[in-house]
C-alpha cells in the first residue's frame, strides 16, 4: 500500500480538531535510504502518543458499495477500495463480479469511481505517472489495473506474463520501492516468491526475479536477541510497506507482513546483491502498519463492518508504528474471537499494544498515515 509520494498540488482539508486548517497540501514520506541492519542497538524509546479521535468521513452503505479494504493517497486525493462481495479468486456466475474504487476527499466529497472486475486487494499510488495502481484476486487467478488519477481516461488492465503465479496464488499489496513496482505473492502453494517485481508494458505486467523467498535465510531481529540465523516458513505473505527514516530502527527498509505467521519481515538493499532480511516475531497477528512521519498528521483506516472510511486524529509520534491488530487472522486464532483494534508495534521487541482512541467505534483493516505540514 505504501508507495513513495511527493507534493503535488494543493488542497482544502475539511478536517475539525487539531487539522482544522486551511490551504493544505499533503506531503507523502521523507525520502528513505537503504537500511543498515547492523544499526540496530541503542534505540530510545519512544513516548506513547495520547487519546486519538476517530470519525467516519465515507459510507459506502448509501451507495451501495461494501467491504473497503485498501487505501492510498496522492496530493490531497484518497483512494478507496470496495470489493463489494467479490470471492478472492474473482466473481463467477452467481456471485458479484466488481470492485469499486472511489476517489474522495477528507470530507467525504466523492470525485470520482472506477469499476474493475475482481476482488481488489491492493492500491497503492504511483506519482511519477499520476496514477493508482491496483491487484486483484489474493488467492488466484489474479491481475492489475492502472487507474488515471486526474483524467476521466480509461482503465488499463495487465494480466501477468506466468499463469499460474510461481507460488501458486494470486497477489495482493503493492508498493513502489525506490521507483520499481513490488506487489506480495499472497496464498503461496506450498511456497515459492514471498513477493515479486514487476513491469508494466502493453497489457502485460512482466514479473522479474523474486527478491526473497517464503523460504528464505532472515536474521531474528527480536531484541534481545542471539541474532540468530532460520529459514523463513511463511504461510500468509500479506501487507508491505517503506520503513521511513523517522523510524527508530529499520528505516529505509522495506517491510512485509505476514498476517497469519505474525512476522514482520525487513529487507534492507531490496533485490541486490547486499540485501539482508531480518524477521521480526510479533505478539500478535497484524494488518496493514503505517509510520507516523510527523507530529501533524492522521490516520486513516477502513472498517469492513461498518463498510465505511475513518479519519483518527490526535498527537502521533513521528516514528510510531501504528498498525492494525487482526488476531482473528493469525493462524492459531484466539478463542473466544477477538475483534480488530488499533495497535503499535515495539519494533525493538515485536511486542504489539493496544491504542486508546475514543468517539467513532470502529474496526481498523487497511490503514496509512497521511501527513500534512504546519
């Protein structure tokens, strides 16, 4: 979901509280350097951030749309997905058949929906061509779709160059790491690529070679640690995203979650002959996670059961690994279930605690953080 954006035009924020200002632009994450691994001792800790407020800014009830699931951003714009009850292999007779995709602002204004066919997964934005680029069907028969952000052009949809997919499943997050596209190889049977590079060209999206495998050699980044040397097992390759550099620890890294191992996976030097991967173990199964990058910000999730969009507000931490805790989709669930929450993620100790939030209920599933400048 996280990609690398940059300023690009400006906006009006209909944001109450603490972001009530006017004449904004959104600005995306300070430009990241490949992560040195070795650095990783000595790290302050940080301060908790307060009570945040949540409020919901979109419905989908009303339009008839259900199930947002990703979220991105360019310049001032939001981007949603609905996948309206799409099965993850893709609608067949019988069942829906397309995802919604809306663009909105922080007010809930709708500027515009696109209609593509699948279960849409992953979203993430691609500035350099002012576009959003979009996977569908996590567990087969998948594929991607460009969508102009600021034209009424048409979609464009690429199937990939291998089918089947070399793990044996279909695809979900996306993120532009370093100007190359990166999307998760999801539902891997057995195994295979933890994640693949791709290239867009003619209505083919080219997948280069992997740059790690679900089997791969990572280093045990829990502290404290022997910083001990196992073979990656995963099972649920899910979410990723770009370790910022007000991160205390793997910044310029890029991160993979693996929702159902509950392991965070960092790759410094993604895809070159230095990479290195360090697992971090988690106390609880995790979603989407998204780095505060300033003190003037907000998070924005979505709530599958409310079918809605949420703005939370409030003083984040810049460097503060938010995340949104799913123990229901570890793969050893909890009994009774527990339901989603908002959380933080120690990334000294792969501990994961709970956020104190009030006003709008919700249940976090997707989420980013969106900074804004004084």
């Amino acid at each position: 979901m996280s990609g690398t954006w940059s300023i690009r035009r400006g906006a009006r924020w209909g944001l109450a509280g603490a972001l009530a200002v006017t004449s904004l632009a959104i600005v995306g994450p300070a430009s990241v350097s490949e992560a040195s691994p070795a650095r990783s001792r000595a790290i302050p800790a940080r301060t908790p951030a307060t009570t945040l407020s949540a409020r919901t800014i979109l419905s989908g009830t009303s339009h008839g749309w259900s199930s947002p699931d990703d979220l991105t951003h360019i310049g001032s714009d939001l981007f949603v997905s609905f996948q309206n009850g799409v099965p993850s292999t893709g609608g067949t007779t019988g069942t829906p058949t397309h995802s919604t995709i809306v663009k909105f602002t922080s007010d809930g204004r709708i500027e515009q929906t696109w209609q593509l066919t699948g279960k849409c997964d992953g979203l993430t934005a691609d500035t350099v061509h002012d576009r959003v680029i979009a996977t569908v069907n996590e567990d087969g028969n998948s594929s991607l779709y460009t969508i102009p952000a600021e034209s009424h052009a048409p979609v464009s949809h690429y199937a990939y160059d291998a089918a089947p997919l070399p793990h044996g499943g279909g695809t979900d997050s996306i993120t532009i790491y370093h100007g190359r596209i990166y999307v998760v190889a999801s539902a891997p049977s057995p195994s295979g690529p933890a994640l693949y590079e791709v290239s867009l060209h003619s209505g083919i999206a080219h997948l280069a070679a992997a740059p790690f495998y679900d089997s791969s050699l990572a280093t045990v980044a829990n502290l404290p640690s022997t910083h001990a040397a196992v073979n990656l097992a995963l099972t649920d390759p899910d979410s990723s995203t770009v370790v910022p550099n007000q991160s205390p620890r793997f910044r310029g890294s890029f991160m993979l979650t693996a929702q159902g191992d509950q392991q965070a996976i960092f790759a410094a030097h993604l895809g070159g002959a230095r990479q290195q991967l360090q697992v971090l173990n988690l106390s609880q199964s995790v979603d989407d996670t998204a780095f505060a990058t300033s003190a003037h910000g907000a998070l924005i999730t979505t709530d599958s059961t409310a079918q809605s969009v949420v703005l939370i507000t409030g003083a984040l931490t810049p460097g503060t690994a938010f995340t949104s805790v799913t123990p229901g989709n570890a793969n050893t669930p909890p009994s009774p279930a527990v339901p989603n929450y908002l959380g933080r993620i120690d990334l000294r100790t792969g501990a994961v605690s709970a956020v104190s939030t009030a006003g709008q209920a919700f249940t976090p599933h997707a989420l980013i953080f969106v900074p804004i400048p004084n």
